[in-house]
C-alpha cells in the first residue's frame, strides 16, 4: 500500500447537503476532498460518510487525520 499525498496542509470547508459522500483517502483526487477514482493501484480506499444535516463541514486534505473524513488538525504536525 502506498503512502497518501498530502492535498492540502489546511482543511477544506465543505457545504454538504443530507445525503452520502465519497472523501478521498489517498490525496490524488483532482476533484478534492472527493474521490475521483484516481486511487485506483494505490491500496488506499475512499473513506464513504454520511452527512445528516445540511451545513458547513471541515473536511481533511492531508490525508493525516485520526478521524477520517474530518480535519482534526494533524496537518500542524507535517513538516
């Protein structure tokens, strides 16, 4: 499995409506922080999550976060 590209060392702000979502878990995606397929060959998988209420959501371009699709601000620990 090979290692994420690093997107973004900030979060991406997201106004989400209800429904499902694709994050991308691999940083390849051109269509960030949403998986486009270009993960494919690499071992690392979309992250799919919910989103119940429409609003504005912090989501990881990193790729570091313990807590995927969420920014939980490792991109401060990147060098």
């Amino acid at each position: 499995m090979s290692e994420p590209v690093v997107a973004g060392k900030t979060p991406l702000e997201a106004q989400l409506e209800p429904g499902e979502y694709w994050w991308c878990a691999c940083g390849r995606s051109k269509t960030q922080p949403f998986c486009d397929g270009s993960h494919a060959g690499t071992g690392i998988e979309p992250v799919a999550f919910k989103v119940e209420e429409k609003g504005s959501y912090w989501l990881c371009a990193c790729k570091h976060t313990a807590n995927p699709p969420f920014c939980d601000g490792a991109h401060d620990l990147l060098d």
